[in-house]
C-alpha cells in the first residue's frame, strides 16, 4: 500500500515536472519575443514613416523673361511632393507666343 502510494506520488512529481519545464519553454519562447518587440517596432515606424502622405501644392505667379517687364509670362503650377520627389505640371501664358505645358520632375538633394 505505502509502496502504491510512493510510486503515484512519484508520476505525480514526474508529471509536475513535465509541466513545470514546458511551462518554462513557453515562458523562454515569449520573453524571446518580447524583447525582440521594441526592435520589430522600431522597424514598423521606419517603413510607416518612410512613406509619407503626398502634398498638393498649387501656384500661381508671374516672371519676366529677358528682363522684359513689358512682355511678362503668367504661369501656373500644381505639384505632387512626396518625401524626396515632386512631380507636376506647370502651364505657361504669354501675350505673344502660343501658351505650353511643362512636366515637371524634381529630386530633392537636401
């Protein structure tokens, strides 16, 4: 009788143990993952940030050309910036010349 009983107190402890260290394993496996969590986050808001939302900017203006302020040349421009890139269009009138449209493509260098 007191030998049954030794020996299922005996699984009970093996069981328990059994538990105990995969208990461990899981604990191991999220305090791997936790502290790895900042870093994935890190990471998570550079890609965000590094996509901006575009800006829509529109102007309206007017320029001599060839220091002839009697013949000025009215422009107006739209363009998309994003983070280092603009791109746009700008349409240009003047008195004396048909008016045209000019694509433009800027990188931003600092």
């Amino acid at each position: 009788m007191c030998k049954q009983k030794l020996i299922l107190k005996d699984e009970e402890i093996k069981n328990l143990q059994e538990q105990n260290d995969e208990l461990s394993e899981i604990i191991k496996i999220k305090d791997s993952i936790l502290s790895k969590k900042d870093e994935i986050i890190t990471i998570q808001d550079k890609a965000i940030g590094w996509w901006k939302k575009p800006k829509l900017n529109g102007y309206i203006g007017a320029r001599a050309i060839n220091s002839n302020i009697a013949a000025p040349c009215l422009s107006a421009t739209a363009v998309l910036s994003f983070n280092k890139i603009s791109t746009g269009v700008q349409y240009i009138m003047q008195p004396n010349n048909p008016s045209t449209y000019v694509v433009i493509v800027e990188y931003k260098l600092f």
